[in-house]
C-alpha cells in the first residue's frame, strides 16, 4: 500500500472528513445539515463519492430523518455509569453508618462543601456525580439508580 491510499488521523476523526462521515454513517449516526455542509465545504476541492452526493441529495429533498428519541448509551457510558452507582452504594452505605454512630455533622471545613448537606443519600449522590464528572444532576443520578433495580 502507499501513502496515499492510508488514511491519517485526520481523515478517520476529523469533523469535516469524509472517511469519518462514512465510517460514523456505517455506525448508523445520521450527519446534520450543518455538518454535511462543513463536509461539502472542506472537500469542494475533490471529486465527491457518489454515496455522499446521495447522502446530500435525501438531506435536500427532507428524506434523511434521525431517530426519535434519546440515543442509545454507548457501552463506554453504560460501564462508567455501572461504576458510578457500585460507588454510589458504597458511599451510601459508609454514610448511612456515619450518621447511625457520630452524625454528619463533618469536619468545618467540609460543612462549607455543597456536596456536604442533606441525608445520606443525596450527600452519596452529590459525592458521586462530581467524582465522576457525570452529565447528569445528582438528582437524575438518584432516579436512574433507583429505576434501575
């Protein structure tokens, strides 16, 4: 193979590339109109593959429709969030016994923290949220891991 048939960095992750639009299309992730216009742009210099001219043509006429609803997790997020709740209950659990035995009153200088107020388990859930940089509130954190018994 040659230099010029191997892909770079750039055609496999760039936002406007071509093998990266095909490979993310194979994923089955539509491509916004914004983004197949970054596409066309960035590549108006080349001849374009036919698959894309079509891709653009159903884009145009109003053919291209993404699914309804939320995406589905991808496993990476399933698997952090997995993590996330056995800290969740681990925490509860450490907090729960705190409370029982010496109270939560804490340390001065933890009382002054945000995640250090209310009861066992939302303190547990505020924890866990920051220490793992969820996207989620400490609130939806609670309701996830309940709905998910």
């Amino acid at each position: 193979m040659d230099d010029v048939s191997k892909p770079t960095l750039y055609d496999l992750f760039e936002a406007s590339s071509l093998q990266n639009c095909k490979r993310r299309l194979d994923a089955g992730e539509i491509p916004s109109p914004e983004q197949l216009a970054d596409i066309l742009s960035a590549n108006a210099h080349q001849p374009l593959p036919a698959w894309f001219l079509d891709l653009v043509a159903k884009s145009l006429r109003g053919e291209l429709k993404r699914r309804a609803g939320r995406p589905k997790e991808r496993p990476i997020q399933q698997i952090r969030f997995a993590a996330a709740t056995a800290d969740y209950r681990a925490y509860l659990g450490w907090l729960t016994k705190r409370d029982r035995s010496s109270g939560l009153r804490g340390w001065s200088i933890l009382r002054r923290q945000d995640w250090w107020s209310g009861p066992p388990h939302e303190r547990a859930a505020k924890i866990v949220a920051r220490k793992w940089r969820l996207p989620i509130s400490w609130r939806s954190l609670l309701n996830r891991v309940s709905s998910d018994k």
